[in-house]
C-alpha cells in the first residue's frame, strides 16, 4: 500500500502543477505554460493510474482531488497573491484532515 500512496502523493503534486500552469498559460495563449500544464496532466493522470492498481479508486481519487484543492490553494496564496479567508483556511484544514483520515483508516 506504501507504493500505491507515494504514487498517490506524486500525482497530486503533479495535479497542482498542471493548475498552477493553467493559470498562466493565458486561456491556453501562452505556449510554455501551456505545454507544462498538459505534460504535468498527463503525469497525474499516469501516476494515479498507478495508485489505483493497488488503492480503492474512491479513496484514491478523493486524496487525489483533496491534495490538488490544498495545494493548488496554497499556491494560488502564496505564489498569485489570492486572498483566503479565516473560513476558507478551515475548509482547507478540514481537507486535510480528511486526506489523513482516508491514510490512517486504509488497510
């Protein structure tokens, strides 16, 4: 099961990538960014293919989603200086405890 959560893991971050690229590429006007957001689609989508030979596919796709909704929030804060309110911080918390929650209960 370790194997399957370290593809799990690599594929959202690879999910936050594709996001993040997303928005600069421009409505799709940019080619780099652009070019960088399908290559690290394409990843995700290969690396949680590999998660789910092993991983239930609900489990999986809800870690999946919940790590690129984190991390593409964090970036979206941190990087393009897009606010989060105190209840929207929560919600993300509570995502992750849900995340840990799907780890901890999985046999």
């Amino acid at each position: 099961m370790t194997a399957g959560w370290a593809w799990l893991l690599a594929a959202g971050l690879f999910e936050i990538v594709w996001a993040s690229a997303l928005k600069q590429a421009d409505g799709f006007t940019r080619p780099w960014p652009t070019a960088l957001g399908i290559a690290a689609a394409v990843a995700s989508f290969w690396m949680l293919a590999l998660a789910l030979r092993v991983l239930p596919m609900g489990v999986a796709y809800a870690a999946w989603t919940g790590i690129g909704i984190m991390g593409t929030a964090l970036v979206g804060a941190a990087i393009f200086h897009e606010a989060l309110s105190a209840g929207q911080v929560v919600s993300l918390v509570l995502i992750l405890g849900g995340i840990a929650g799907l780890k901890l209960f999985s046999s």
